[in-house]
C-alpha cells in the first residue's frame, strides 16, 4: 500500500503541469482575482449594491471581450474608465458660470482624487492562459445570440460622431478622445478593440439586460443607428490617438 501511494506521488510529481491551459487561468482567476472580480454572477440587483462594486464583472467575459485586447490588457493594464468604476466618488458637474458656457456643462474630475490605475500585471504566458480562461466565462449568451453586425451600415467619422454625440448625447458619459467627452462610463475610443461587435450592440440596445442598475440610459436607439454607431466605434479605435499627443 504504501508502495502504491508513493507511485501515486511519483506519478503526481514528474507529470508536467499543463502550460497554458484553461485550468491553469481558472487558477489565476481564483486565486488572484476573485477578490475584487465578481466572476460567478449575477450583476448588483440593487443601487446599495452597485455602489459597493469597486472592479467591473467578469462573469461574462466571454461575451464581452475581444481575447488579443486581454492578452496585452493583462501584461500592461491602463484604466479603461477616466474617473474609475465609482465615478460618484471622483467627479462631479461642472459650474455652469455663464450662458455661453450652457453646452459644456459635462462631467468635470475632481482633479488630484484620482490616482493611475494600480493593477496587478501578468506574464505573457499568465496572460495567454488567464484570457482563455476568461473567455470560458459565458454568462448572456441569449444576449449576443441574435446580434450580428452589418457591415454594410458604415459611417465615415464625422457620421458617427453626429449621431454619438448630438442625436443620441452618448458623449454626455463617454469620451471618443483622450480627454474628450464625459467620466461616467468608460472611454469609447478605444471600445472597438476591446469589445467585441455583438456585445456592442446588446449593451447599447439594452444596458440594463447586463446591468440592471447601471447609470446608462435604455437609449431606445434605432436599429439602422445602433449598426452605424458600432460601426463608428470599431472605426474610431482604428485612429492612432497617440500621433496627437
Ligand atoms: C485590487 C483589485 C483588483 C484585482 C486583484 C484585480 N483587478 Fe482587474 N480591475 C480592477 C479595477 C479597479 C479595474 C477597473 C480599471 C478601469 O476601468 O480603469 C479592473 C479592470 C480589469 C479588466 C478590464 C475590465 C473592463 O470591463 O474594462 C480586466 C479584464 C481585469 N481587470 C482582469 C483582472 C484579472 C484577470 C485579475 C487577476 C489576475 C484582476 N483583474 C485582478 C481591480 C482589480
Ligand atoms: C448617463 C451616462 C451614459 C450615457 C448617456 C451613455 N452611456 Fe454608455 N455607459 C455608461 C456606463 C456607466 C457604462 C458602464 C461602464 C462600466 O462597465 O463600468 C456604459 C457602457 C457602455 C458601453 C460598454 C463599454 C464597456 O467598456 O464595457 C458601450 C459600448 C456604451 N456604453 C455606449 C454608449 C452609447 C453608444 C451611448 C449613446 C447611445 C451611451 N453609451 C450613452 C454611461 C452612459
């Protein structure tokens, strides 16, 4: 018996660990980070709740995300929302001081409350197993089933931007520039190559489907618009942002 248990061990021991397999992410994900990532479901149901999240869900990730953007998101995370997940603990409206300046009342930072995104990084092999373990994550599938985008309703910039920012006032919340719209959500300039199409226009058609309590509008955007506004932000993430700086 106790020959039998110490093949076992052997045989436990000289096995290579699998490299870059799924089990190997889901490890990762357990371990480093369940803590602050809800990775099971479902989003805050109430306002308390939602107010208490301090890192975006994960537990649909699969539907949401493009994997190459995980991969090198993971190794060298930047911050994807310009006042943080709880945008009510670093902003607020700007002073309206004159007429003139009426138009420009969106959301202001509050300045120095706001520190760089501190995020843990991962190797590019951590990296390549955690995307894949993410991209297990399946949650809403019913969600982006019927979602398909038609490449057919493009727009060219100045479209899209008429229609993101004056018909539907998306840039209230949501910056297209570095810098350049509103804090409340996340920068969109960069959303063609993080999201992927289908989860696009789910969450932009309905928000609430994947956030119950989240602070974006049920739009009602027409459908002919909501294909040209995807098509718009898959356009816009093409521009190099960096060129201007
Ligand atoms: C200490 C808390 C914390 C830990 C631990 C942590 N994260 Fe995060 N993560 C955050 C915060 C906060 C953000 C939001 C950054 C932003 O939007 O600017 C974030 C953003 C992300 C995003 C982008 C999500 C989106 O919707 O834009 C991904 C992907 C991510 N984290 C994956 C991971 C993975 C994988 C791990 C474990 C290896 C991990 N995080 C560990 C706090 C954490
Ligand atoms: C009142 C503010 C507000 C308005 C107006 C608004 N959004 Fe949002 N939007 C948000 C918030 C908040 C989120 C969730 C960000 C997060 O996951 O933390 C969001 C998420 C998104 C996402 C998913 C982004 C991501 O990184 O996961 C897209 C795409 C999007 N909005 C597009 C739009 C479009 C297009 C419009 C106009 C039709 C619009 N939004 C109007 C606040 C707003």
């Amino acid at each position: 018996m106790k020959r039998l248990l110490f093949l076992v061990a052997l045989i436990g021991f000289v096995t290579p660990a699998p490299v870059g397999a799924g089990e190997n992410g889901s490890k990762i994900l357990q371990n480093r980070c369940a803590k602050c990532h809800d990775l099971t479901g479902p989003a805050p149901q109430t306002i308390r709740k939602l107010w208490e999240r301090d890192a975006p869900d994960l537990f649909y990730a699969g539907n949401k995300f493009r994997r190459e953007w995980l991969v090198e998101w993971l190794q060298k995370p930047v911050r994807v929302r310009p006042a943080g997940v709880n945008y009510l603990r670093t902003i607020n409206s700007a002073p309206v001081r004159d007429a003139e300046e009426k138009d420009k009342n969106y959301d202001v930072l509050y300045g120095a409350v706001l520190r760089p995104l501190k995020h843990l990084s991962l190797k590019p092999a951590e990296a390549e197993a955690t995307a894949d373990a993410l991209m297990d994550l399946k949650a809403h599938s019913d969600l982006v089933a019927g979602m398909q985008l038609d490449r057919n309703k493009k727009v060219d910039l100045d479209r899209g931007e008429v229609l993101f920012d004056k018909v539907y006032g998306c840039l209230s919340c949501h910056q297209i520039e570095p810098g350049f719209g509103g804090y409340t959500g996340s920068e969109l300039y960069t959303a063609g190559r993080r999201l992927q199409p289908a989860f696009m226009l789910s969450y932009i058609k309905r928000p609430k489907n994947w956030d119950p309590k989240i602070w974006m509008p049920n739009g009602n955007v027409k459908p002919d618009d909501l294909q040209k506004i995807v098509n718009y932000l898959i356009l816009l993430s093409k521009e190099d942002f960096n060129a201007a700086n």
